[in-house]
C-alpha cells in the first residue's frame, strides 16, 4: 500500500470511514425525532447493512476468480515481429 506521509492509505480510509460513521451515528441521535423513529430507522440501516456484507464474500469470490482469469490470459499488444 502506498504511504501517506507516516499513514498508509489503509489507514487513512479507515479512520475516514470510521469518522463518517460516527458523524452519521451522532446525528441521528441528536436529531429531533422520536425514539421510536430514531430506533426504526437505525434499525432499517443495520438490516441493509447486514445484507450489503453478506454478498461481500461472494463478490470477492466472483472478483478474484475474474482477476485470475485476466491475469492468465496472453496479453494483447504489438506482435514481436518487427
């Protein structure tokens, strides 16, 4: 991974990530709505949530499957003969 000064960029996505998701947590909390409105909202995120991460596995499955594929295959450029 590249570095961004003694921060990898891993790292800086993480910390961005991490920050937006408690930016969005505390204005949700702090919003002016109900509890109840609040907690079925909350709760409406974490059910996408929770479907979004379980079709991460086959998608990195199906991703790395496709990248072997390329990667096997001849590359496509100027013949060697000159």
């Amino acid at each position: 991974m590249e570095t961004m000064g003694k921060y990898s960029s891993g790292q800086v996505v993480v910390a961005v990530l991490s920050g937006t998701m408690l930016g969005a947590l505390t204005a949700l909390l702090l919003a002016p709505k109900s509890g109840r409105d609040t907690r079925q909202q909350l709760a409406g995120y974490f059910h996408d949530a929770r479907h979004t991460l379980a079709r991460v596995p086959e998608a990195l499955k199906v991703g790395s499957h496709a990248a072997r594929q390329a990667l096997a295959e001849p590359k496509a450029g100027p013949s060697a003969e000159a």
